[in-house]
C-alpha cells in the first residue's frame, strides 16, 4: 500500500478524498491535516465516515507529513497551498494541489485575479491535471495542479471543437451552474439553507477567477489568446456543475456528425460519456462518480453549436480527478478505485 | 365588484388566479371551471384555500360562464383555449387568455411549433399582454393574449437595447433557468420529486416553443427578423425564472450608463427594478410578486452586455401579468390588487 | 396612522414584520434599527423589499425609537429584548417582544434554561401573546410576549383537549419538525444549505428551550403541573413546522366527534382551520400566511389521538402573530393586514 | 461469477440493485426484466449506468429468468411478486422478494391489509430478511422476504430494548419520516416535485401498510402482542428514513448505560453504528450505504427512552439490504458489495 496524505480535510473536497481513498485499494491514508481540527476523529467530523477508518486530525506540520506519506494531496485554500507545497517537494513528495496556485503558467495572470505568488518557480513545472489533454505530463509529474471545477466542465466540453479548429474563437459563451458545495464549507450568510434553497442566481458575472484558468487552457489548445464570457450560477443543490457553452461554428456540421466528432474524440476516455444527438446530460447522471456527461446541438438557424457538459463538481471538479491524477503519477490504473457508478435518484 | 371567471383553474397558474382575485377588491370570481374537478369545491383540491372561499368547480359550460362574469381568465392547455376563446367574445365577455394560443401573430408560425390554428380570425385582433410594451393597446382590448413565462423574463430583459438598437441582432444567446411549476400539474415522471430535486438539465434544446414568441417580440421592436439562441433549463425550485442574455454591443457603453439606460426605460414602470451596477438579482428576489428585477454588465473584454433578469413564472410569467392586464382592460388601477411583497427567505 | 417601529429587524423575523407592516393599512414603519446594518438601506440588506420604502436601518437607540413610535416590535435575541424593553416601556410604548425573555412566567425557570434574568420586575405584567388562548388579556397590554414558533403548533394542537381533561396528562408526545429559518440568519457551518439539503435530524432531544413554555401553557390550561416529551427535527424546507402530538385518550372518542370537538373549539378563529377526518394538514397548506392548521385522529387500536398542525414558523410562530397581538393591542381589527393566503406551490 | 436477474428493474430499487450488482465482485447480472421498458439498453432507462453495462430489459418471461440466473431479486409490488415467486422457487432459483407478499408470517393478516393471498403455501418457508436479526435462518433460505424500509428502520431501533424486556409494550410511539424516493417512480400528482418541494406531511395515520410488519417483528421478540403507534410523514429528500421511537422504561436507565447496551448488542454487526450520548443521526450519514445509525436518550423526566435511527430507504430500506441478504444466501461475505461510504454532502 502507498503511502499518502490529506493536508487540509475539513472541507467537502477533504471528506471526498476521505471517503474515496479509505477504498482506494493500492494506498493507504496514513496522515490527514486540519487546523481547526487538530486532536478530533475523523469520524467525529464527518459522522458518514464513523466505524471505518480510526485517523484523528494532525495539525498542519510539514515535518510530520512528509515522514509518513509518499503522496500528498492539498486541499487547502489558495495562498494556503503555496506556503506548504515547496516544502512538501523538497522533501520528496509527490503532491496534488487542488487550490489554484498552481494552476495559472502565468505568474502575473495568477497575481491579477488572486494575490502576490510566492512560488513562482514552481509554476513551469507544475503539471495541469486535466488527464484527458495531459495524460502523459501527469504520469511524470511530481507537482500537479488540479484543475478548477468549472474549468474542468467548460474544457471537457469545448476542447474537441477548438483542437481541430472548428468555432470562431471569439464566439465563446459560457454559461455554467454550480451546486452549493462549489462554496466550500465555511460559515457565510450567502451559503446559508434559506438563502440559498429555492434560489438561482448569477454571481462574479465578468470576474470570475476561473475565467483565466478557461481561458489559458483554451487558448494553449487553440495557439493563440481566447477570451470568453462565462458567468457562473448558484445552483440550489448540493454537488453537480452544468456549463452550457455557445460557439459559432466555422463551417457548417450536423448534430449527429458533432456527436460521431465527441464519441471518437473521447473513445478511448473512460471518464467521458457523449449521449447520443437529442438526449442531454442531468447533474444526477453523474452524481457521486468521476464522469463527465456531454450533450450536443448543432443549430443550423443560428450557426451556432450548443455543448451542455455535466460533471460532480467535488468529483471529476475536484477529489476524484486527483486520485485520477494520483493514480497516473504513482503507475497505478488509471481508473482504480474511482469505479463509483453515479447514486440515483 | 366586477364578475370574473376562471376556466381551467386546477392547475399552478389556476390557484395562482384564485390567491390573488379572491384578495382583489374590486372584482368577484363568480365561476371557476375544471374538467377533472367539477363538482369538488375549490378548497378540497387547495387546501391552502380552506375557510376563503365557497366556490365550486364547475364544468366547463361556455354559457354558464358567460352568462356569470364578464371578464374571464382561460388558463387552458394550447388548443383547448381556442376552442372556447371565440365562444367566449361572441357573449360579450372580454378575455385575458393564458395559453399560447394567440400569443403569434402569424398563423403558419403557430403551426409550425404547434398545430393547426382553428381560429385565425382572432390573431390580428389579440393584442400581445406584456404592459410594459403594449400598455395602450392592453387598455382597449377584448382579447388579450397573457405572453409566456419566459418570453416575458427574456422581452423585459432586452427591449430597452433593441429598440434603441444598441445591440448586433445577431449575437443574442439567451440562457434561461426554470422552476419545475413551469412544467404545469399533471403527472409525468420526469417532473417526479425524486427526477428534478438534486438536478439540473438543459431541455428543448434549439426547438422550445417560446422560440418564435421570443423572435416575434423582438423582431416588432426591432422592426427585423431575429434569431435568437434559447436554451432552457429546468431548477429544482417551485418558483421562478432567470434569464441570462448576451448581446455583442454596437458602440461600448459602460455599466453605469447601462444601468442609467434600463433606470431610464422603466422609470415610470411598477414592477420592473433595475440592480445598481455590481448586484445581481436572485429569483428569491421576487418570489410571491408581480416583479422582474433586472442585473446588468457591460464586459469591455468582450464587448457584450449581459442581461439578467428574474421573474416568478408562475406571476408576472402567468397569473399576477393577467391581473395586470385585467386591470388595464376593465379601467382599473394597473397595480390594484398586485401589492403582495415576494416572500422572501 | 399608528407609528410602529421594529427593533432587529435584519433577520428572518425582521423582514417578513416588514413585508407585512408595510402593507399594512393602519400602520407606517417609522424607525428599523439593527446593529450590523445601521446606515444601509432595507432594501439593500433586503432586495425583496426594492421599490416599495426608503427607510434606512438605524443603530439601536431606544430615544431615537420612542421618539419616533408608539408601538415597538423587538425581534432581538433573548437576553438582548430584556435589555431594551423596560426602557421601552418607560417611554410609554407599548412592545411585542418576539424573543423568549417574557414568555415564562417564573424567572426561576427562566434562569435554568436560559440564564439570569435581569427584568424580572415585568413578567407579571407581561401577556403571553397567543389569541386563541389569551385574547382579552392581550387587548389591555403594555407588554406582550410573541409565543415561540414550536409552543404555538404545539399548544392550538393540544389545548382544546386540555382545556375538556380529554387526555392523560402524562401521556403527551410531541414530535415537531421545523424548517430552516427557525435557525435564524446566522452564519453557522450547521444551517450551510449543504449541510441542511437533502437532510433531517432530530436536534436538542430532551432539552430544547420550547419545552418549559410548552409547558408552563399546557398546565395552565389543566391547572397542574404537565410534563412533555418533545422531541424537534430540521426540516429541509425554508419554512413551516409541523407538530406530531400523541395523547392517551381518557375516555373514547371517534375520530369524527374530535373534528367536531374542534371545530367548535376554534369555530370563531379566524386563523385556524380543522381539516376532516382522513385529511391531513402539510406545510404548504400554510405558507406565507397566518393560518394553523390541524388534522386529527383516534386510535381505537391505542387508545390514543393523533393530532397534527402547521403553521408557518415565521408569521403564526413569529411575525404574523406579532402583528395579530399588535392589531389587538391598539384596537384595529384583529384580522387587519393579515389577509395573505398562503403561496402554494 | 454467480448469475443473478433483477426482475422488475425500471423503478428506483430496481437502479439501486444495478448499481451495486454491476460492482459485485462475485456475481454477474444476466438479466433484467421490465414490463414497460422490454427491448430498451437500461443506460437508457437510466443514463447514470452509461458505459458500464451493455444489458437490455427483458420481458417478464419466468422461463427466460430461470435458464439465466440462480438467485433473482424481485423488485415487483405486491400482489404482482407472488405471481412469479413460486415459478422462480420450482425451477430451482433463489429469490430475495423485495415486496411485501411473503412478510408477513399470517395469511389473514396480509389479507387484512392489503389484498387476498394466492402464494400462502410458502409463507412459512419464507424468512423475514433482516440480518441482524435473522441471519442464521437467512443463510439457508430459499426465500427470503426482504423488509420493509420502515420496519428495517424500526425494529433496529427498538429491538434491544423489546429482547431484554426493558419497556413497556403498551408505551410504543413510532414517528417515522421518509424520503420521497419510498414512494417509488409512478407518475402521481402527489409526487411532484412542486407538491413536495418545500412541504412535509403526516400520510397513512394509523393506517400506513408497515404497521402490521413492525408488530409482528417486535412481538416475535417480545413474546406477545404488540400494538404500535406510526405515524409515517414524507420528507422533501430523496432518499432516508428517520424514525424517532417513544418508548416507556419499565426500570430507569441513564443515556449512558443505554448508549452501551446498544453498543454491545449490535458489537458484531457491520452495518449499525451506535452514536454516543448527545450526539443524534442525521440521513446524510448513511445516505448511499448500507448503515443504519442510532442515537439515543433516556429522560429522567418522563421515564421515557427516545431512539433515533436512520436508513437510506432505498438501501438498507430496500436493495443494500437485498444484496446483503443475498450474499449470506450464497455463502458470500456478508459485506461483499457492500463497503460503499455514505456519499456526504
């Protein structure tokens, strides 16, 4: 069993990590951190995990983390991970951080729309673990930024069209939906039940610090900048993100020849399902599991292509596309222990 | 007190009639019809109304109710509207009709997304019942077609930039967010509890019926044809519609004059507010109430606008708008009887 | 018109008094305070409320608000209302108090659940504002004291059968489940919409603080002491308690004589309505109004009667009632402003 | 690999069933039967299976059923399983029967509640399917009846205090609440999203179909008769049970000593977790799995024991529990399928 480490797992990416790698047959957790939570079982935390793992909270200590763990996943906020991350490394650990401080190639980009970056060095060698673009860099990487949620669901949607060149770049809408956990776990009026039950809304229209992360990996695929409009929503559920994505084709191409385009695409992607023309993805098709669902329309009175992708936003967003990751960087099976079919209803 | 019925009145948009004329002071409800509840009184089938009113379903009888009120409400399925709808004005009553039936002007248009129109001659005398475009004509009116949900939410949201043309026509994308009450009352296992809590989907994807309706507004106030992308979407909330609409800018225009530009537009108009620049509206905001409460953004990044707006479907989408417009064709105050504040958490 | 003013009026009590007060035919808002909100717009905190009032939160200062009103709402936490009522008072206001500082009417009892009590000099004076219970004695008070949402359900559901020594006194049960707002606008990681969504858990079992008001009511009724088990759960809804109460009959009664028996009870309260036997009352039956509900049954099997009421746990078990108590105290129409149906669905 | 068929798939269980047969290590599902779907893939019927599963329902065709599998669960209801139930039995099958036909030990009883009898000749053959309770017996059993999602909830609840005689059998009160998903996926206006979104209710008072189930369970244990107060109510999740249990000590007992004799009474079962003292269940915990969890007080006040537990209805409610069943009769680890963590938030 290999080694590995949770540091930050308080958060709902925390107890999702908890909860797929306590089942996780080839790794072993043998440290997870909290600062908040330092001395308590973990199944004190989070009651869904009691009578299967007896793992207490360590405070946050680097010497500590890296005595016990091969691999360690990240799962703090951004500016948090960066003050860890170097030291995990020079250590000798592999790490996955799941915060964004990674994840910009641009150090000013990333000072733009978050603070001051303190691990500039990093930034070049810092693999971006979308494993359906970056595969192989993944298999070698001994830092891997994991993707944000939104981007995963926008790049998983528009990437065929924009790898062979078949939309006007500067036709990009993206109009994306979150469900609540996307929030985190931290107390705020805003996330509270009856504010947001019962509600939609669109929040960070034309700021969203997602849309540079969208927009760097679009544009590493196009060869040339790209600038979308993506206005994020609210969604009154607890997990699932739906990006509906607007794109003016270059040439004219049907529904069906869109999907036969996705489903050869995506043949060989075992965490990437097309449906077929007239039939779309439900955040609930991929509740709880590692997939990305894809729907298509190709709107021959407007020109326009209309790509709908769902996904688990603390899943193939978040926990289960770094143990994806884990898996490509520690040699193991791709797919090990993220068999999880979706829970429905 | 003016007589008033309701004919089909077993449905959301039904009990939605009856919250609020039995509150209204100036008219009655004298007749209330349903097929699958004649005989049943009101309050057996909505509980929620115990203890306010006597009524009873009756069938529906085209002399009975005419010969009772003068003003009537049909909140009938397409189809079923028209087949009682002449009958109706034949008698001398003026009707406020909530299907789509005579919502187009253009009888192929209606057959195209629906079926055959059995009573065309009606069409050029309908008048379209969105007060805030057509007020004067709403006033004299015998036949007012009560526009649909989301053409309202998308109409409100981007008429001021169509009549001053500031807008390309062809760059509009409208991505709309629907509560499940738009899916009506009848029993169909996609609109089950268990099929849309927890979910989100997009739907009638480049095909939903509100398409030409949305055009056929536009295109009036712009004096073109349009073609708009429409995508709906389907919340897992009872109440409420937002829509969010892109439009490539002619000539930039910051937020600020935008946000002056809509205060300018429906400054003498009750149930339109306008968000200063930076807050964005949330369906909660007008649950309960006649609003449409409308965000906006201008991105310089991109040079679109984006328009969001809000409504409750099931009120100024359904039946608070037919109150308004009632009001407007019986002489009445505008906003009688339409005072409710949504309810908010 | 009467001037009221409304003390904490940044919570979910505080926006639904003002959503009523402002629609309210006798009476004008002429001060809101709140501590964290003072200089901002009602409007602004509150979105709903745009368009419809100017007023702008002020600090709490009791001069500033007995200047200003005749009449004053607190809707502070316990330990803060008793902080500003006596001033209040003195001032010659007359108070609705909606926290728990004199409900009880023994301060000792007072001290165990909650801590010392420092106006004890007014409980006596002090009416417990329940209407169907205590109408006259409202009408003459200086200082009523807003029934807590739980007692409320509990004490219309079971009074009648106390009040006729219908049951055994040591056999009540009561299993109450309320919605999220009860909780209060807080930001706590427990009310956090994904920790509450797609939940349900029985909270304070067997030493919730409603438990001694439940009490303290039900043995005034009887004349001798009552013990109760209570139990309350979290519903995942915004809004709406339901009480589940069990008691041993003393001698038998068909399930229709009770609904008989109740409805003659309650045959001249306007807010209380009693369903017929085989119907059960739901929370939406409620919503948005002022309404209890109450459906019954008896068990010839158990020898037990089951009864079960609604309210809506912000207006009967908050606002609403405060306003009933308000109407009654200054001598307007009980039922004045209070004419809301509930919102269904 | 042990062939197994599910027959009556299209519903919620039936999903449940696919999910965790499809990831059995030890069986192979070789078909699947649905009336209404005969001839669609079940990725169709159920897009959340996509790309894991080629199967396609079959007719119910007992022959078919028998020359593919040796072990079928049937997901029918009542009335329709004891149709197939003897000719899966006769040709040599296993059955684990999901519907209430062979529960209850007594014909007349069965009749009583539901409808007449035409399999009586098996009930004595047929074992009650709760492990915890049954295991011995479930291990050679042909047929296995598997429980209810109440009862489950229940009998684990109550049954160490009823085996050890430490309550009063008249003292029962059982007030229970279940997710929607238990109402199953029949097309219902009762079950629509907008009827229970935001509602709760009490359904079937003192008539709901478990009740004799329960009291014949617990009155195994006792020794006698046992008549039960259940109230059911429908919770607005999908998926959970909670049932609170009133129960009246025959000698005191602090929390804590209730707190470990339930510990040592469910030692060395897998799928119960007990709480300790002040801490309660919520559905969240077990949402997903297997587990049932217990909460528990013991009131000094009233001399009354409170029992909280929760279930995922649709697993240890209905297929977890089925498998579990399953594997004890094909001499599998009892926990083979099974290790699935509750999926929280």
């Amino acid at each position: 069993m290999i080694k590995v480490a949770i540091v930050g797992a308080s958060g709902y990416t925390g107890v999702e990590l908890l909860r797929l790698l306590l089942n996780h047959p080839q790794v072993e957790i043998t440290c997870v951190t909290s600062r908040q939570n330092a001395g308590t079982p973990i199944s004190s935390v989070f009651p869904s995990l009691m009578g299967r793992s007896d793992l207490v909270f360590d405070p946050v200590d680097v010497d500590l983390i890296t005595a016990r763990a091969e691999l360690v996943f990240t799962a703090l906020p951004h500016k948090a991970a960066m003050e860890v991350v170097p030291d995990l490394l020079r250590a000798g650990c592999k790490v996955v951080d799941l915060s964004a401080d990674y994840r910009l190639r641009d150090a000013a980009t990333y000072e733009l729309w978050y603070q001051p970056h303190t691990s500039v060095e990093l930034l070049s060698e810092a693999v971006y673990g979308l494993p359906e673009l970056y595969r192989s860099q993944i298999r070698g990487a001994r830092l891997v930024a994991n993707p944000g949620c939104y981007p995963t669901s926008v790049v998983l949607a528009l990437a065929p069209l924009i790898e062979q060149n078949k939309v006007f770049l500067s036709s990009l809408i993206i109009d994306s939906k979150s469900g609540t956990s996307g929030a985190g776990r931290s107390a705020r009026v805003g996330s509270l039940f009856c504010e947001v039950n019962e509600g939609f809304k669109a929040y960070g229209v034309g700021n969203h610090r997602h849309t540079p992360e969208i927009e760097q990996t679009l544009a590493a695929l196009a060869g040339e900048p790209v600038a979308v409009s993506f206005t994020p929503h609210l969604l009154p559920v607890n997990r699932g993100i739906l990006s509906t994505c607007y794109a003016g084709l270059s040439d004219p191409l049907s529904t069906e020849a869109l999907v036969a385009f996705y489903r050869e695409r995506y043949a060989d992607e075992p965490f990437v399902r097309i449906h077929p023309a007239g039939e779309w993805p439900n955040v609930t098709y991929v509740r709880g599991s590692n997939y990305c669902n894809i729907g298509l329309f190709s709107d021959a009175r407007t020109g326009r292509v209309i790509v709908v992708s769902v996904i688990d936003n603390l899943l193939k967003g978040a926990s289960s596309q770094a143990v994806q990751n884990m898996n490509l960087m520690l040699g193991l099976e791709e797919t090990c222990g993220l068999g999880d079919l979706p829970l429905f209803p």
